[in-house]
C-alpha cells in the first residue's frame, strides 16, 4: 500500500462544537475536493449535525455535500448514500431483527420448559430473549466470539453457575449453529465484518478519493481497524474529538489512548 510517511491525525479542542469546527474547515475546501470527499461519521445524529453545520457556515453558497456515513449503520447507510461500492458481498446477509427476535424467544421458552418452568409467562420470554440479544451485541462488538468466552470459562462452577452457563448456551452454542443453518450472522456482526473488509481492502488498495473519519475515538476494536487505515491512506486523514495534543507519550499511554505524536490542533 502506498503509506502516507505519517498518519495524518487531527484533533478539535474539547470548548469548541465539534461539527462546527469541522464544518469550517470543510467549506474551506475546494468545492470539486469537497464533493469527491467520504466523510465518516460516528452515527446518523452526527451525519445530521454536521449537514446543518456545512449549511449555516456557507450562508447563500451553492455548496457541493460530502458523501456521508454513519460508522455505527455502516451497512445501511453505504448502501443508500453512494458508499455501495465498499461493501463487501462475501459477507453473509443479516438476520432481520423481527425474525432474530422470535428466534431467541423460541429458544428461550424450550429452555424454561426443561428448567421445569413450562407456565413462565410470554412476557418474560421475551424479556430474556432481548437480554440474550443484547448480550450477543456486546459480545460482536468487543471482538469476542461465543467460542472464546465458553473456552475462558472453568471446566468446574457452582450449581448456580452451572444454571446460568446453561442459559448462556443459548447464545454461545446453540444460536451460532441456527445463524449457519440459515447462512446469516448478526446485524451487529455484520457491520464488524464490514467496516474490517472496508480497512482491509483500502489498505491494500487505497480509494481514489479523500476519505475522512471524524468524532469517533475507536473504542469499538472493528472502527479502529478503519481509523488506523483511513489515518494513512494518501488523502486520508482522522478527526478526533478533545484529544490534549499537549499531552506527553506516558501520560497517554496511562490513560489508554493511543495516538499518533504528530497529531495536529484543527482550529
């Protein structure tokens, strides 16, 4: 891949709005740069923000929009604002969440019938359902699969312990197997697939455009994979939101993040 020498970072002062800021610097761009740029977003409320911002700061200009899309509905939102062609069709297709609902509820119900709780009523069904579903999201969005937390638990639990890992089968054993046999994955593991194909490809083949990815800190491991490529793309750079340039190399390392040592103040 054709590397930028450093990866372009930028950061806006935490006093300053964020979408302002970005969207004076943006109107400063030369219109046919600006129209040609993918801008990345960390959800559909910033892509709104930051449209109305590039409205008020080019008062009574023909202004060209940049290509938006929201990191967090990257699935959805490339596919329907010019971004279709990074989406990478090897990737499985996402349950609808209807039928993954119904799903977790059926097999919910099968397992209260064999806890000896046949009478337990719908209503908790679903109540357990939605808290398997959400447990699977956090689960796609740290990186994690069903198969690498079952292998760190104990071979040995308490009986209570047991109980709950016997529930939690619903999703570490069970619910991988339903999702192949129907050959879909998770929406949340879907757009993890995504954004990784994105920054895998772009990486090796960099756009032809000026990409950007501002506001998001990278705190999902699947978002920072594309920060870190878009960062060095040859027209690439990273926005981010209140970072202390100032701060020196230990310091940040004690409080996690992780940044470049050229990162720039975007005024």
């Amino acid at each position: 891949m054709p590397e930028a020498a450093r990866p372009r970072v930028y950061s806006i002062a935490a006093g300053q709005s964020f979408v302002d800021a970005l969207a004076r610097h943006l109107v400063g761009t030369p219109p046919e740069r600006l129209a040609r740029t993918r801008l990345f977003l960390p959800n559909r409320r910033s892509v709104r923000a930051l449209t109305q911002a590039l409205i008020r700061h080019a008062p009574g200009q023909a202004l060209l929009m940049p290509r938006m899309a929201a990191l967090g509905d990257i699935d959805e939102d490339e596919g329907s604002d010019g971004f279709a062609e990074t989406l990478d069709p090897d990737v499985p297709p996402a349950i609808p969440p209807v039928e993954r609902r119904l799903l977790l509820t059926e097999a919910v119900r099968g397992w209260l019938v064999r806890q000896g709780r046949d009478e337990a009523p719908l209503a908790e069904a679903l109540r357990l359902a939605d808290a398997l579903g959400r447990t699977l999201d956090q689960l796609t969005t740290e990186g994690l699969s069903p198969s690498e937390v079952r292998a760190a638990l104990p071979p040995e639990l308490a009986g209570h312990w047991t109980q709950a890992l016997d529930f939690l089968n619903l999703v570490l054993v069970d619910w991988p197997q339903t999702l192949a046999r129907r050959q879909q994955i998770d929406a949340a593991d879907r757009r993890a697939r995504l954004t990784l194909a994105l920054a895998r490809r772009w990486a090796e083949s960099p756009p032809p455009w000026p990409a950007i990815a501002a506001g998001s800190t990278g705190s999902v491991p699947a978002t920072a994979a594309l920060l870190r490529t878009i960062a060095r793309l040859p027209e690439g750079c990273v926005v981010l939101p209140g970072l202390d340039t100032a701060m020196d190399a230990p310091s940040m390392r004690r409080s996690g993040t992780h940044c470049p040592s050229n990162t720039r103040s975007m005024a």
